[in-house]
C-alpha cells in the first residue's frame, strides 16, 4: 500500500502547537493552584492520588486509599491514614524522601504523605491535613534573630573550664545530646517519614562517627556527587516549584556539600510548604532553599530512600513546625563562610564552605567538615599531629577570636572538631548577648610523626648574692627531648615584679595548657559578659608553648568576673560577702608574672621551682 503524506498548513500547525500549550499550561497551572479538601469532608474508603518524583524531575503519580482519620493525634494536630499504592510502592514501600508529597481526592490537595510505621506489613502512611500546614504563614515572624537557641546549653564558665582542661569532647557530646530530644517521639511506633541527608566528599570515617547524630534527627544519611550547574538538569535551576516537587534545604555548600530533601506540598505564590511534619521542630529558621533532582530509589529493608542531587538556591526556608516547613522563593539565607587550609608532607590543600547559621546545626557541619579534611590530610593509620590556628571573626567586634592548640596521636582526630563545635557553639548560643559569626579561617598543619617534647629538667642560675629581691631577673634553664630526636635547651629571663610580695614563691615550668588548668583552679572564671569570655579565651595558652609562672599567695577575690587582687582583709570580707553580683571567689594564689614560647611541640610534663623572695632593705 502507497503511503500518504499529508501536508498541513503552517498556520494551522502553529494554532495547534499553541493550543496544546495552552492546554498543558492549563494543566500545570491547576496542579499548582489546586483547591483544598478540609478534614471534615474526609471520610473512609474515598480514593484518589498522590504526586512524587522517584527519578529525574518527572512527577509521577501513587494510589491512595483512605482508612480513616486519627484526631488529636497531638496538640492542635490530625492524622489521615491511608494505604499507599503503586509500582515502586510495592517495590520500596514508603520511601525516604517522600514527606510532603501531596495526597489529591477529586482534583482537591488533602494533605501531605508524612507519616510511616517501621517494619509495617502494608504500605499504609499518615497524611498531614493541608489546612493545618497552611496555618504556618499565620505564625508570622518575629525581630529576633531566628539562629540564636531559646536557651544555652552552657555557661561561660563551664565553655571556659572545657577549654583550658583540654575536655572539649566530653563538652561536644552534651551539645550534641539535644538533637535526640529535637527528634519527634514515636507514638505506637509511627514516625515523620525519614529525610535523605545528601552528603558529597565526606570521609567514610566521618559519616560512620556521626551518624548517631544524624540519626538522632529522623535522617538517613545517602552518599551524594558534588552538584555542579553542568550536571545539573536544567529543571533543578528554575525557581518555579509546583506540587511533587523534590525540594532541598541546604546545611552545606562549597567543597562539602550537605542537603536534606523532601517535596513540596502546595504553592502559595511565592510560599512553598513541604515535608508535613518538621524538620527539626525549631521554629524560626533561615536555611537556603533549592532545586532538587533525583537520581534514583534504594529499596531497603530497613529504609528505603532517595538518592538526590541539590541544584540551584532559590530561596530560603522561614519556618520550621510541627505540621511542616515553609520557605520563600526569592529570600535569601545568610550563610557562615569558613575557610581551611590544610598543610603536611604534600601540597597545601586549601577548602570553602558555607554553613547554615543556626546554633545548633552550625556546630554539628562545622565538625563534620573540619573531621574529613583532617581525615584527608592523615596516612590510614600512624602516629600524628596536627596544628591549629584559627580566627572567628563576629559582627560588630573590631578583632577576631585567635585560637591556638595542638594535638598529639589518636586523639587529634577527635579533638580538632570538638574543639572547633564546642567554640563556634558557645559564641552563637551563649548567655549574655546575640553574636554573629562573620567568618571562620582555620588553618592545620598536619604532620604523619609524633611531635613531642618532654620536660626533662628546669632550673634557675642562683644570683651571685644568692638571695631574690623584687624587681631582679633570673635566668630560667629547660632541657626538653623530642620524641625520638636530640635534647635542646630552652633559657628564659624572668623578672621579678617590683610589687612582688617578699616570702615564698615558685615557679611552675610546663605546657601551656598545663599552665591554663593551674590558673583556672586557683582563679576560677566567673564571666559576667561576652566580652569577658572572649578576653579569657585569648589568654588561654596551647599546649605547643612552653610556659613559666610565677605564682606566690595573695589575698584577692573574683567578682562579677573581674579578679581583685591584693585586697585589705577589711575590703576581702566585704567583697566575698556581697550577693548582688552572684558568687564570689576567694583566691589564695595568683600567678604575678607569665612567659610562653611556641615550640612546635606538644610539651609534656612539668617541673616546679621553689623561690624564696627577700624583702628589700
């Protein structure tokens, strides 16, 4: 049979061209304004369809059966159960990545897939009802800074002691202690649908040390490539989201890369709602809102999930609720940049990123970060140490925040992130005032050999007179031994101050960090501003310093975090007796004079020096 070709006229194939879409705008159009269903009019047995992306951007629907409502499931709050269906359902069951898919009966958006039953025999998911998601934009918001915590989860004192006693791990784990109690209790085994946490370039090591953390929020922790715009659909760089949608809330960008990712439930103009149930129950957020693609499932056993790849930012989420978040096309999320330098036997590496500005998240991926570029810089297994300097500069303070420490063996690994989490975690939540972080630098040196010193020996050149007045100077002689290397000999002159109360007196020799615990029992901090702290923590010396104190007995107190020394007992009485300013604190001894010295080793031991201290005649 001859075939036959038709021709059609180029006018009638544009109307065509241009009637079909019309009609697929139409469609669009209705899925993103789509009316809503109250509860009331939910009842059993009614079908309809949910919309999700399981791959690429295409939205893809899903069977729903309703089997009933739950009310008052919590405060304020409903739950629609319904029976989930379709192909990759049967397959994966309800899957991570799933949360705020919207449920539609008749053309009508109910509700948001945001619950599931671990271990359940049937894929049956509780719905989030749509008018109790669109209550969040009622909640407005408010002056305050939405990333300073309600209350802190330390006190100056208590941030300053971890510090100086090197116990800034055990610190990290009371401050990460709080996300098992962000994470939503589980009534009759019913849970918020798990959140895939993309993560890209993290070490192994890392995720396996923190996933008890992640976990603790309701997140699977999904491997993911870096996102880049020539890999990423042209889908995911539109800001233009509509229902089904895979949408991400960034918590990382830059070298390292840390997503969550969800969908979208309804738009709102320039509103998004998403996930039905919280992300982390915080309230007021501002967190980078973005384009998600996803790249495939993993059905699981224990939970299957998506594996996504974040796209562009295109705005900033605002609110995180009980019944969902809500974000803002268009907004934008202030980040923290944070710069590292890494150097070692090799190249210099040199890494940015931002990181969420938030209290309790921020110290977390501050951690995670700092934890794999230390991983990436170490042999797989050896002796190590590592070096750190780092600047935290604050909106509004005219110099940064210096910190200096050094690390020695296994526990430089685990030391370097508690430590960064335990500072950047006290400044942003601390006490007195809001402080904003305007940026961190850190900088490592990173070496495969163990850089120790040992004190061996300390002693002082006796003066020609034998005897030590008030404002002389006596020579101080160290011998140190390196790990496996040469004796060398440190000398320092030590003068004694003019004031210097004549009768017994020693001088303490040790590692800086030695020296900081001495001062602390003897003059414990007693902070009564953010300025206080931050002038304690700059005077806190590393243990890679060698370091003298002069220390002798003084009757002195501390009081509203100022140290008085050398009061009349007149003046000490009525001082350690006044309650107005809080505690107060008798000092015995103080340290009258200190000298350090950077070695580049981590110095071990301690050696102390009686000195007798003759009146001048």
């Amino acid at each position: 049979m001859d075939s036959v070709t038709l021709d059609v006229d180029p006018i009638v194939e544009r109307r065509l061209l241009a009637i079909s879409l019309t009609i697929l705008t139409a469609l669009v159009a209705a899925t993103t304004a789509a009316e809503t269903m109250p509860l009331s009019q939910i009842q059993k047995g009614m079908r309809g369809y949910g919309v999700t992306v399981f791959e690429g951007s295409r939205l893809e629907k899903f069977d729903v059966e309703i089997l009933g409502v739950l009310h008052n499931i919590g405060p304020g709050q409903n739950l629609i159960l319904a029976k989930v269906d379709s192909p990759m359902v049967q397959r994966a069951g309800v899957i991570a990545g799933m949360s705020g898919s919207p449920v539609y009966i008749d053309g009508k958006v109910i509700g948001a897939l945001a619950y599931s039953w671990q271990f359940a025999k049937e894929p049956v998911a509780g719905i989030t009802p749509i008018e109790e998601m669109l209550k969040i934009a009622d909640l407005g918001s408010s002056r305050a800074p939405a990333v300073v915590a309600a209350t802190p989860r330390m006190s100056g004192s208590e941030f300053l002691g971890a510090i100086a006693n090197q116990k800034t791990s055990e610190l990290f784990e009371k401050l990460e202690s709080g996300f098992a109690s962000a994470s939503p209790a589980s009534t009759s085994g019913v849970k918020p649908i798990a959140v895939p946490l993309s993560l890209s370039s993290f070490a192994a090591e890392t995720l396996a040390r923190f996933s008890k953390y992640l976990d603790a929020m309701g997140f699977v922790a999904v491997p993911s490539g870096s996102t880049t715009s020539a890999t990423t659909a042209s889908s995911t760089t539109s800001a233009e989201f509509h229902p089904g949608d895979a949408i991400g809330a960034v918590l990382l960008n830059g070298d390292f890369n840390v997503a969550a990712t969800g969908t979208v439930t309804f738009v709102d103009g320039n509103r998004i709602y998403a996930f039905g149930h919280p992300f982390l129950d915080i309230g007021e957020v501002s967190f980078p809102m973005a384009k998600s693609e996803i790249v495939t499932v993993m059905p699981s056993l224990a939970s299957s999930f998506k594996f996504a790849s974040t796209g562009k930012i295109v705005g900033a989420f605002r609110q995180d609720r009980s019944t969902g978040i809500m974000g803002m096309v268009g907004d934008n999320a202030d980040m923290i940049p944070i710069d590292v330098t890494v150097e070692g036997s090799g190249l210099s590496q040199s890494y940015h990123v931002n990181i969420v500005r938030h209290s309790l998240l921020s110290p977390l991926i501050l951690a995670m970060a700092a934890d794999s570029v230390v991983a990436n810089a170490q042999r797989a297994a050896g002796e190590r140490t590592v070096m750190l300097e780092s600047e935290i500069k604050l909106k509004g303070f005219d110099e940064p925040i210096h910190l200096r420490e050094g690390w020695a063996g296994a526990q430089a690994r685990q030391a370097i992130p508690a430590y960064l989490a335990v500072v950047s975690g006290y400044v942003m939540s601390n006490e007195f005032r809001p402080a904003d972080i305007e940026r961190v630098k850190i900088h490592l040196r990173h070496l495969d050999e163990l850089k120790i010193a040992k004190l061996l020996e300390a002693s002082i050149d006796t003066p020609v007179n034998g005897k030590i007045y008030p404002g002389d100077t006596v020579k101080v002689r160290t011998v140190l031994k390196p790990y496996r290397g040469e004796p060398f000999v440190e000398t320092f002159d030590v003068k004694i101050p003019d004031n210097q109360p004549p009768g017994s007196a020693y001088l303490l020799v040790g590692s800086g960090s030695l020296s900081n615990q001495i001062d602390f029992s003897l003059v414990p901090p007693d902070p009564r501003t953010l300025e206080q702290v931050l002038a304690v923590l700059e005077r806190l010396r590393p243990s890679t310093d060698l370091t003298i104190g002069l220390y002798s007995s003084a009757e002195g107190a501390v009081t509203a975090g100022v140290y008085l020394p050398n009061l009349p007992p007149s003046m000490r009485a009525v001082v350690t007796a006044d309650s107005t300013n809080g505690a107060q604190s008798a000092v015995r001894y103080h340290a009258s004079q200190h000298l350090a010295r950077p070695l580049g080793y981590i110095v071990d031991g301690a050696v102390k020096i009686d000195l007798e201290v003759k009146p001048q005649i």
